[in-house]
C-alpha cells in the first residue's frame, strides 16, 4: 500500500479480476442459522440467565440425592415441624467454619404445639462428604455419601422439618425430579399429538381438516381443571407411585395439544402451497416423508419456543392436581404433594415453611416464562 | 338480519358442541372401573346389611345403571326413555347423587348461581385491571412503569392459584378484617336475598374474585400492551402526534379502539381458565360454588352429580364463548359472518 502525494491510498497488489467482492462479509452471511440465533439469544439476558439457572435445577436431578442431606422419607420423630436453622460461619468473633446450634424440642402444652429453643453456645461445625441415608445416585448406583450432613447430635433443617419431621429442603430437591420432570413428559406427549394432528389437518385438508379443527375447538373451550380432575380421578388408586407418575403427566400432555396443533396446522396451510413441496410430491415423497423432511424443518424451532411456553402450565397443573389430592400421592414427593400439607391456614400462620415449596415453582415457571419469551424473540435472526 | 342470522347459528353450533361435550364427560366418568353403586353393595354384602343393598339395588334399576353404556348415556342426557319415561338433562332432571342421597339439582341449586356470580365477578376485574394497566404500560413502554407493570403480570402468571388464595386471605384478615372462607356469613344461609346478605357476599368475593382474576388479568394486560404497541407504531399515531392532539386523547381516540377487538375476542381463551382457576379456588376457600361438589363427587365416583357438574362448567364456558364471538361481530364489521374458520 503506498501513500500518493495528494494523501490517497493505492493498493500497490494487482487488482484481481474474478475476486468475490463479497468475501469479507461471506462468513457472517453464511452463519449457520444457530449461530445467528444463538448471538441473539446472547443479547436477552433474563433469558440467558434463565435457560443458565433451568440448566442447572435439570442437571441437580440425577444427584439430588447426594446435594440433600437428608432423603426423602426419612423421619426425624423428634423434630416436628421445627423451624429453618441457618448456617453460620463465625462464633463469638473467631471463625469456626460452616456449623449450625443445636436445637431441643419442648412440646408447649398450652397452644399444643412444638417449640424449639436454640442453644447459641455450642456450634457444631457440619460434616462434608459424609455417610448418611442410602439413595441411589442417577437413580442406579447406590450410594450413602452425602455432599454435607448434620453433626451428631444436631439437625440440619435448611428451611425446617414438616409434619412428620422430614427436612423441607430435602424433600424440594426430591420432589423436583418429579415436578420438573412432569413438564417434560407432558410436552412431549402434547408434541407428538400437537404435531400430528396439526400436520394431517393442515397437509391433506378437507374431511381431515374439518374433524381435527372441531375437535380442537371443542377441547380448547372446555375448562381444563376440571378435566384434568376428572381423569386423574379414573386412576386405580392401587398403582404405584410411578405408574401415577407417568399417566398424570400424560394427562397432562393429552389436554394441551390443541394449542400446539393450532399453530402447527395454520402454517402447514401455507407452506403446502410452496413450490418446493410440489417438487417433493412431484419425485414421489411420500406425505410421511414431505410433512417429516421439508416441512416441519421450517418451524421447528418456532415449536420448541412455544413448547417452551407451556410447560409452565404443566407444572403449575401437576401441583394443583397433587394439591388437590388426585394427582401424585405420598410417598412420591414432588412439590405439589408437599404443598398439600400446607393447605390450610395454621401452616400459613404458625409453620410458615411448610409452604417454601411454592418458592422453587414460582421461579421455575418464571424462568421458563422468561426463556421461551427470549426463544420466540431470538428465534428469526434476521429480523432487527 | 345478518345478524340475526348469525347468532342462530352461533347458537346452534354451541348445541351441537355441547352435545359432542356430553358424550366426552359420559365417556371420562365411565373410565374408572366400577361405579358407586356396585362399590356400595359389595361393601353392604360384605358387612351383612341386607336392607341397604335392597335400596341400592332399587337405585341401580331406578337411575338404568344396570343396561349397556351407550343405552345409559342416552338415558342420562333424555334422548330416550329410561324406567320413569323420558327424564334426562334435556327434561331437566339432573340425576340422584348416591353419595348425598339427593337430587343433583337439589344439592346443586344456590350454587350454580354462586359459580356464574363468581365467575362474572372475575372477568370483570380482569377487564378493569388488564385494560388500564395494559394501555399504561404500552403509553409508557420500556419505562418503570412497564417494567412493574410486567413483572408484576409474570409473577401472577407464576404463582400458583391455590396458594395465593391462602395468603391473601390470611393477610386480607390480619390487616383488613376480611372475612375468610365461605361466600357469605354462615347467618345468611338458606336466608332470602336482603340488603345485609348481598353485602355479606360482597365482602367475601373480594379476595376470591382477586385470585381468580391474577392470572388472566396478567395474560391479557400482555396481550393488549402488545396489540397497542403495534397500533401505536403506525403512520396514522405519528401524523396525530405531528398535528398537535393531546397524548390522552391521541391514544384513546384511535389506537386504544383498533387495539381493543383482540381484547373481546380473548375472553373465548380466557374463560376456561377462569372456570378451572375458579374450580381450585372454591375448593381451597370453601366458597359455595360446585367446585367441591366436583372434587366430591370425582373421589367418591358418584357419577351423576359429577358428570352434571362438568356438563355445566362447560356450558358456562360455551355461553361465555358464544357472547364474546356475537359481541366482537358487533363490534367489528369487518369480520365475516361466516364463522370463524367455516
């Protein structure tokens, strides 16, 4: 490059003829379509910060037995309901590390409940990596080694014990895997349903179309609650725990595909007349394979924000069923079944942490809100 | 005229929808095997008292519960004829409830009207928090007020129902002296209507029809900031503006208007989850409405006062629906005739 007397800049390179003027800007336009979202999604930070912490509470599930320190079901008989302890690190102005005061139970015998004195002069430092209760860590591999326990002698009661004296913050992180579990399951089933139905009434029209958009009509005008009731309520009581688990999420899936079929059916109504589907159907594809290849590519991930969307509602239905008696029954723990303790108003009033529960659900069904707002947004990446 | 002719046939299809609905409900009681009769005579049996299973037996052939399915749904719904001539819902009889011993419309009665009341009282307040918080919040977009305005919303959307009913009305009682539980002072049960029992039950709507209402008052605040903003990024806003009109009658004039149809036709969305939010709510407070019924009979499969009390939720909703599509045809001419999608 050399600097002409005049201040102008000539490139002292041969000009070559057949260069692509375009090349510089060619990586940024030949972005995959991730990546464009993906840098959108970046500028969203509640979403970000949501998907980050939804991340996190999906990877605790499989070693909530390890982080609790206490399992599920396990009864402390002389702990009912005792109040949260916290965790200090600092006694009488030394540092002694993480350790909590022991607590004594007296019963009072004129308001005929529990109280618990604290006794601030002995701080028992907690045990990390520590054997306790045996649960089995990914669901398969038993194990007793607990991220950190109860001195002996002492309780560790986070956000206190419930009725039966089972720690709360324990039993959260039990109950998540159901809860949050629940959501998926029931996304899926809607999914499949959604998409199915959605893509035949859209792809073949006609008779097809007629009877799928009143059945979806019709469901989408009927109260859910209710119906979530009345079908949870054909469940044998004699199942187990699991098999409840897996119908009530089905239940759940099973009612709200219409939403999603809606959606799935006004775009195949446009994207049928496209002329690369004509071309697809002209080489012979099949209309398993049309709706499969070139069809739902196209919105696929405009789904999975609205997916995203709804399960909120999923979880928020499995509690209120579980609240409610009719959905997952004890011993199962999920946070619904553990609300259903709380349900009238001396928890409300006098055992005020027997209702923490409704803490993880309120920022769960936020963060999702949060995630599939920021999804939706980010999902056309060349729009500003 | 057209109109006219629209509503019949607005009607007509809720008709054909509800009967369609009737069928699904028949079907959905049906699921659980065996019904609350048979449980009761086996128990009856098994415990040796031979007088109840006769009554029961009595109540079997009575109410046809001993003929095929599909000869029973045509009997519950009166489309022909059952052991005492024709007496389905279409007659107007609603069924025994086995478990209360009564006719479903006895046990029912007060509260039907209780539920549509409630209900009504919902929407109402959904309409009157959702339309000025709505407008608010897209007039001062991306703002604090938005931003509280939203938060607010989301958190509605988040929390749980049930529990927010319990905690309001342990605060509303701590701190404002409401009343809790029930939809009336107990004095006024069974009492005609007078001026202190309208008050009584006006007094303990608050915190109910405030649940109820949260949820759908947050959804369609969001809808309707959304369809302002849209509105108010057209050319027609800025032209106002560049003409001098005052920015409460800017916004009132012409965009609030175009925004506001989404706004009637939303009640068609909102309405179910009302009745479901409504339901849940009533069984935690103990409002006299047929949510416990439901939750009752559902438990104890007493088959014709459940199966009575989800066909009304439905047709609640039906009717609601059915308006807000006659009401938005009103409003907007441009809107075909035809029926959605038809």
């Amino acid at each position: 490059m050399t600097i002409q007397p005049d201040n102008r800049f000539v490139d002292t390179e041969p000009w070559i003829d057949d260069a692509d003027i375009s090349a510089p800007e060619r990586a940024e336009m030949d972005a995959p379509g991730w990546l464009l979202t993906w840098r959108k999604f970046r500028r969203h930070k509640l979403a970000l910060i949501s998907g980050v912490f939804l991340l996190m509470c999906y990877l605790m599930l499989p070693i909530a037995g390890f982080i609790a320190p206490y399992t599920p079901n396990e009864r402390s008989a002389d702990y009912l309901y005792a109040p949260p302890q916290s965790i200090n690190l600092w006694h009488e102005g030394s540092f002694v590390g993480p350790y909590v005061y022991p607590v004594t139970a007296k019963a009072d015998l004129v308001n005929f409940r529990w109280t618990y004195t604290t006794d601030e002069i002995r701080p028992m430092p907690l045990e990390f990596f520590c054997e306790g209760d045996d649960y089995n860590l990914f669901g398969v591999i038993p194990s007793d080694t607990h991220l950190v326990c109860a001195p002996d002698g002492a309780t560790l009661f986070l956000w206190g014990s419930d009725r039966l004296g089972r720690d709360v913050f324990s039993r959260i992180l039990y109950g998540a895997q159901l809860s949050l579990t629940v959501g998926i399951i029931g996304i899926t089933v809607s999914f499949l349903l959604g998409i199915t139905f959605g893509a035949m009434a859209g792809y073949f029209g006609g008779k097809t179309d007629w009877i799928i958009n009143r059945a979806i009509e019709i469901l989408r005008s009927l109260p859910e609650l209710p119906l979530w009731l009345a079908l949870s309520a054909a469940v044998p009581s004699n199942w187990g725990p699991v098999a409840v688990f897996f119908i009530i999420s089905i239940i759940l899936g099973i009612l709200d595909w219409p939403g999603l079929a809606r959606a799935v059916r006004s775009k195949f109504l446009s994207l049928r007349e496209e002329e690369y589907v004509k071309a697809a159907e002209m080489m012979g594809a099949r209309p398993a394979r049309v709706i499969r290849r070139h069809l739902l590519p196209n919105f696929m991930s405009h789904l999975i924000a609205s997916a995203t969307l709804s399960i909120p509602a999923m979880i928020l239905g499995e509690t209120a069923l579980s609240f409610l008696g009719l959905g997952l029954r004890a011993p199962a723990v999920s946070w619904g079944v553990m609300l259903n303790d709380a349900q009238n108003l001396a928890s409300i009033e006098i055992y005020w942490w027997t209702a923490i529960p409704m803490l993880p659900i309120i920022v769960v069904v936020l963060a999702f809100n949060f995630l599939g707002d920021g999804l939706r947004a980010s999902l056309d990446p060349y729009k500003s | 005229m057209m109109f006219l002719r629209y509503a019949v046939y607005r009607f007509f299809t809720m008709l054909l929808t509800l009967w369609v609905v009737s069928i699904l409900v028949f079907v959905i009681i049906n699921l659980p095997p065996g019904d609350y009769l048979s449980n009761q005579i086996a128990e009856l049996r098994a415990t040796g008292q031979a007088e109840g299973v006769a009554k029961a037996e009595f109540l079997r052939t009575e109410y046809a519960l001993d003929r095929p399915l599909w000869e029973q749904y045509l009997i519950w719904v009166g489309f022909s004829p059952g052991p005492n001539g024709f007496s389905g819902l279409i007659q107007g009889d609603f069924g025994w409830s086995f478990e209360f011993d009564r006719p479903v419309g006895e046990i029912v009665g007060d509260a039907l009207w209780l539920t549509v009341l409630v209900n009504l009282a919902a929407v109402l307040f959904v309409y009157l928090i959702a339309l000025p918080l709505g407008v608010l919040a897209a007039a001062k977009s991306e703002t604090w007020v938005d931003y509280t305005a939203g938060f607010v919303g989301y958190l509605g959307l988040a929390t749980p129902n049930f529990l927010l009913a319990l905690i309001l009305f342990y605060y509303g009682h701590k701190y404002f002296n409401l009343p809790i539980g029930g939809l009336m002072d107990p004095v006024y049960e069974g009492q005609p209507m007078s001026w202190l029992k309208v008050k009584s039950i006006l007094l303990h709507m608050i915190v109910p029809t405030f649940v109820i209402g949260t949820s759908g008052a947050a959804a369609m605040m969001q809808r309707l900031r959304a369809n302002m903003l849209d509105e108010l990024s057209k050319p027609y806003v800025e032209t106002a503006k560049a003409k001098g009109l005052a920015p409460a009658k800017l916004l009132a004039k012409y965009p609030l208007r175009m925004a506001f149809n989404p706004f009637v036709a939303d009640i068609g969305n909102l309405l179910p989850a009302m009745v479901s939010g409504s339901v849940l709510v009533s069984v935690v407070l103990g409002l006299q409405t047929i949510g416990p019924y439901l939750l009752a009979a559902l438990k104890s499969q007493d088959q014709f006062l459940a199966a009575f009390v989800l066909m009304f939720v439905a047709l609640l909703t039906l009717i609601g629906t059915m308006i807000s599509d006659m009401l938005l045809v009103l409003l907007d001419p441009r809107i075909r005739y035809g029926g959605r999608g038809a």
